[in-house]
C-alpha cells in the first residue's frame, strides 16, 4: 500500500476532478435547483482553488485534501439528481 503524498498522485487527482468537472451535466428542474447546483460547483472551483494553493505552498497534505473535497462536491450532485454523471461510475457515484 502506497501511503505517500506525491506531486504526482495530488496531480492525478486534479486531472480526475476536472474530468468529472467536464463531463457533468446539470440537470436540475427549477430554479431552487439551480441555485443549489451554483453553489455546489462554486464550492468544488473553490477547493481545486485551495488545492492548487496548498500544492503551491508545498503543504501536500492540505491539497489532496482539499482536491477530494472539491471531487466529493461534483459527486454529491450527481448523486443527489442535480447533475448528470452520464452512467459513469469511475468518476462518480451514482444513484
């Protein structure tokens, strides 16, 4: 097991974040939806923003941290119906 906090591995799990983040799809039914999903999207630009800080600043453990974060939010709204995630299980957890 690989318990090792690399460059590498806080990369990867930028690169599947962003993935996840263009795959996608709202799908919201009203304007309380959408308003919820706006501020769920913010919320995971927000923490790949704070994970690019900490990867900056050399604190690796607060950036993959905050990248997972970021990933858990777009997962969130996938599985609770304001995003669609288009049958991809490698990236999100479906309903």
């Amino acid at each position: 097991m690989d318990d090792t906090i690399t460059t590498e591995r806080i990369e990867r799990y930028f690169s599947l974040t962003a993935e996840a983040r263009a795959k996608a799809t709202p799908a919201t039914r009203n304007p309380e939806d959408e308003i919820r999903l706006r501020i769920m999207v913010g919320m995971c630009d927000d923490y790949v923003a704070d994970a690019r800080h900490f990867m900056d600043a050399g604190d690796f453990v607060s950036a993959f941290g905050a990248i997972n974060y970021a990933h858990a939010w777009l997962d969130a709204a996938v599985r609770i119906g304001l995003m669609d995630g288009h049958g991809d299980d490698r990236l999100f957890t479906l309903p």
